[in-house]
C-alpha cells in the first residue's frame, strides 16, 4: 500500500501534515503510524534510468512475442487448425504477456510497501469515496509515464490478440444465409432410393412406404423425404397444397419430410393402421391424411409435403421444392 492510499484511509486519525514537495499535495495529512516525508513518484529504478529504459524494451518484446502468437493463432486456425500448435501458442502469449506485466508492476510503477496498524472502525462514507479516488489516481503514473509501453505496445498487442480470440467463433459452422428455408429439392428432381435408383408410380404398393431423395442428393439428410402410398384414401391438404398428390389408378402417394418438425430426428416409423407418422425420438405423431399434422408429442406444425409429378416413363419428381422451412422452427420463422 502506498502513502498516498494510507493518507486516504484513515483521515479520521491523521495528525500531521507534509509539504507540496512531498507530492500528494500540501496540507494532505499523514497517519500517526506511517512513516513521512514518501515519494510518491518513487519507483525501484528511477536512480537508474538505463535500467529502466533496458527493462522497458525487454517488457515490450515480451508483448511483441504474444502479438507474434496472436497472428500465429489466426493463421493455424485458418488453416484447418492443430489443436497442440494451438496451445503452445496460447501458452507463449499468456506467459510473456504475465511475465511483462510483473516486471513492469515489480520494477517500474511507483508506490511504497508500507505497513499500519489495523484500525477496528468502519470507515464513513466519505472516506470510502476518498479510497476510490485514492485508487482512480494510481492508475494516472501508469498510464502517463509509460506511454510507450501502453499506447504503443500494450494496446496493440491486445487488440491483436483480441481479434485472434475471436477467430473461434468460426468452430460454430458457416452463416446460414437462405439454407434453413430450402432443400436440394427442385423441379423436375427424380424421387430416388439411397443406392440412386429411380422410382415410378407403380414400385411402391398401395399402404407402402419409402424413403427417397432428390436425384443426386442422396448424401443431404436435410432433403430426404417419405413417400406412402395411400391408395384411394381421402387427403385433406392445407391451404395452398391442394394437388400435391399424385394419383395412378389405385394408387394414391404423398410424399412428406422426412426431419421432424420438433426436433430433426428422422420420422421413420409407419403405423399403417391409423395411417400415422411417427418420430422414434419423442413419438411425436402425424396424421397423413390429415396434411400430415401433428395429433400426439411436442411436435407443432405439420411436416412439409413436397408436391409430386409424373415424368415420362411413369417416374416420380418434384415439382418444386418444399413451399415451407422443413425441421424445427427457428429465430426467425412464425409457426404455423
């Protein structure tokens, strides 16, 4: 603790007083057990101004070196990353950036270690506001009589390892941009198996069920969709999805999303009785016949329906692709 923060602390009990060449003021008045007559302005190597100066270069390599770590970071980072690389850089940058910020505590800020007696009182709101001001002013020797250390190595050293710290955030994938309102669906698209082989109208028999995708797509698990055919049931389609079936003699298909509408999960099991979808995750429940909408679990919007047409040679496509987000909702889509 300097003098100066021991005349703040206790000026209930100061007695005496010191002269405007002692650097705290005139008139500051000093406790009974702290020595007078400190420099403020003291520090270890002020008698040695080439020490000083030395010591003041060493400090800013130091700091150089964990600027030097900071590109470093960027750059493996950048390029695929290496998680070992990657910590010993961030060791050389933290240690050079302590050992320089102990140094320059140790050796070139001012300030006295001087010890009190204890005092068991609580002090008065007034003198806890003096120790604040007390505490402010220590930082003024810091920042203006080692400007080169702080303006011109410090401060560019940390925004440079700033923005590094930053880079990271790439780990959390690329921008989504338009990506959650589309699939690889899209005009004209073939309805194809997982081993790429096409499907008509008459591969898939009436209550019958398949997985499908897009014709060269089959690796997209956002694109893939189900197809059921419903034979003559009756389909009650929302608004706007009027004729996305296609109809062949007996068979009636639907084709729908196969990523669960509460939490992505693959909508894979087919309760042919009650004509439902059903996700294994959380069982939510979705009734085909009724625009595929959710009748049991914490699903609650209907699955996409992709519209269907017919090529020549009787094969399946898509006539576009979904006309909604398929999967959960998210930050920015209203729910249905």
């Amino acid at each position: 603790m300097t003098a100066t923060e021991e005349r703040k602390f206790f000026p209930e009990i100061m007695t005496g007083t010191h002269g405007p060449e002692e650097g705290a003021g005139a008139g500051t008045p000093w406790p009974d057990d702290v020595p007078p007559g400190q420099d403020d302005t003291w520090y270890p190597l002020r008698d040695d101004p080439w020490r000083a100066q030395r010591l003041e270069y060493f400090i800013a390599m130091l700091w150089g070196v964990t600027g030097v770590c900071g590109i470093g970071l960027m750059v493996v980072y950048w390029t695929g990353g290496q998680a070992q690389l990657e910590g010993y850089l961030l060791l050389a940058a933290f240690g050079c950036l302590g050992v320089g910020l102990l140094l320059w505590a140790r050796n070139l800020l001012p300030g006295h270690e001087v010890t009190a007696v204890r005092h068991q009182h609580i002090s008065d709101p007034e003198v806890r506001a003096a120790v604040v001001d007390s505490l402010a002013r220590g930082a003024e020797p810091m920042m203006s009589r080692r400007g080169f250390l702080v303006k011109k190595v410090l401060v560019p050293v940390g925004g440079i390892f700033g923005i590094a710290a930053l880079w990271p955030l790439a780990s959390l994938g690329p921008r989504p941009d338009s990506a959650l309102y589309h699939t690889k669906w899209y005009p004209g698209a073939r309805l194809v198996t997982e081993d790429g082989r096409a499907i008509t109208v008459d591969d898939i028999m009436v209550d019958g069920i398949l997985t499908v995708w897009p014709e060269g797509y089959i690796d997209n698990p956002e694109s893939g969709a189900v197809i059921i055919n419903i034979g003559g049931a009756p389909v009650q389609a929302r608004p706007g999805q009027a004729g996305f079936e296609v109809v062949s003699g007996a068979n009636g298909l639907v084709c729908f999303s196969k990523v669960c509408t509460h939490a992505g999960c693959a909508v894979s099991l087919f309760n042919v009785l009650s004509m439902q979808l059903i996700c294994p995750c959380h069982q939510s429940t979705f009734n085909i016949l009724q625009d595929c909408k959710p009748v049991f679990g914490p699903a609650s919007r209907p699955l996409p329906q992709l519209p269907l047409g017919v090529a020549p040679g009787g094969y399946l496509i898509a006539r576009s692709d979904f006309i909604e987000p398929i999967g959960p909702g998210f930050w920015n889509r209203s729910g249905d």
